[in-house]
C-alpha cells in the first residue's frame, strides 16, 4: 500500500488524504498553493481544510492578515487510531450482548471479496487468543500475493499473541514465494506437486474455513460443525505425516 492508501484506510476520504499529504509536502502555506498542487476547487479545498482541522490534522495561523495552512504531525495519525479503537471498547459489551439475545447462529457462512476476507482473519484470530493453534493445508502464496501488506500485518500478530500453527505449502511455494517462508510464522511441510491445491483449508477449534482465492471475486465459506472440524483435522494428520519436510 501507498502512503495515500493507508491514509484512505485510516478514515480519509481520497480529497482529505490528497490535501493533508500535499501540506506535509509544503509546510505551513495559504489555500492557493494546495488548489494548485492538487486541481481541487477552492469552495471544496476550503471544506475538506475544515473537515481535517476537526480532526486535528491541519492547523491554521493568521501573519499579516494572510490565512496560512500546516498539517499536523503524523503522529496525529496514531492518536486517531487509538481513539477509534478506544470508542469500539465502549460499545463492544453493548454489541455483544445484542448478539447474544439474537441467539443466531450459522453453522456455515460466506464472505466475499478481500474486505470480507480479511474480516474472517481477524475473527479468527480473536476467538484463537493468546496460545491458539490452527492448522493449514492447500497453501498456494495466494494470500499473499492478494494481500501483501495484510499477510505481513497477520503474521506479525500471529507471533504477538504466541499462535502455533502446522501449515502445509504447496510445493512451488519453496521455490517460487520465498519471501512468504521468511515471514510466515509457524511448523511447515509441503505438499508433492501432484497434491498441490488452489484451495487453503484452515482448520481450528470446531471451524474449518475455505478460501478460494482463485474466484472472482475471491470467497471464504466458514464452516462451524465439531464433527466436520474433526473429520477435517483427521485428514489434515494424515497428509502432515506424509508432507514433505
């Protein structure tokens, strides 16, 4: 992802992100220089200036009459994220009770595209917590070539919260992806090429999730049955014992 991206991510609109990058770049200036850098419309530069002071990322000064422009510091950025975060806890207890009076529970769900995917993840390594294990098979580098950043980002607090897991690659994964071996954390084996899958099949707890990545877009099928997790992980045993080391 690009610094505008993740901007985008954090909350910005494109305009809002565009116009705060465009005052990092410039420093303390007046409204002309940002209409000029960016093409936007005065009248428009104007609002989304104001929208980014009441958020706390541009500032605003008067010398000599004159109205001048500065965004805040980018650390700025890590306090929103913090307070976002902070206003979720508020209400989580709130939200979870409400789902708990619903009482409705899916024993198999779907979710499309990458947003919905990276949704099943972070579900997935709530309910696991600290000490959680799950097992992989089908491994093809898709995830990541998909969702590079989001990969790193997984990985990185799979290790935080001291998950183990058993991952079976696909062969050409050794030779083909070596930057995802590096950063993925865990116990590998690979499959022979005769084996290899387009699927990846995780399994933990009573949940097994299928991802195919290959679809358009892609999709993940969650699957919540203890006996069907069950018979899954059996089959998971069996190909560890034969993978490749």
């Amino acid at each position: 992802m690009n610094e505008l991206e993740v901007l985008i991510e954090l909350g910005l609109s494109p305009v809002e992100a565009r116009v705060y990058l465009t005052l990092l770049q410039t420093g303390s200036t007046r409204v002309g220089a940002v209409i000029r850098k960016t093409g936007f419309h005065r009248g428009t530069t104007y609002q989304v200036l104001h929208r980014l002071a009441e958020k706390g990322l541009v500032s605003s000064v008067v010398k000599g009459k004159k109205q001048f422009f500065e965004a805040a510091n980018p650390d700025r950025l890590g306090d929103m994220l913090k307070e976002k975060e902070a206003q979720l806890d508020e209400i989580l207890p709130g939200l979870k009770a409400k789902a708990g009076v619903a009482g409705e529970k899916q024993e198999v769900a779907v979710y499309y595209g990458t947003a919905g995917i990276k949704s099943v993840l972070d579900k997935m390594l709530f309910e696991l917590g600290q000490g959680g294990k799950y097992c992989d098979f089908g491994v093809s580098g898709l995830f990541k070539k998909m969702l590079p950043a989001y990969w790193s980002l997984w990985q990185k607090r799979k290790k935080r919260l001291h998950i183990s897991s058993n991952v079976i690659f696909n062969e050409d994964v050794r030779f083909e992806h070596p930057g995802l071996l590096a950063e993925y954390v865990g116990k590998r084996r690979f499959h022979p090429k005769e084996f290899a899958s387009l699927t990846d099949t995780m399994i933990y707890r009573d949940t097994v999730i299928l991802f195919i990545w290959t679809a358009l877009p892609p999709i993940a099928i969650i699957i919540k049955n203890k006996e069907n997790a069950k018979s899954y992980q059996n089959q998971f045993e069996l190909m560890w014992k034969n993978a490749k080391r």
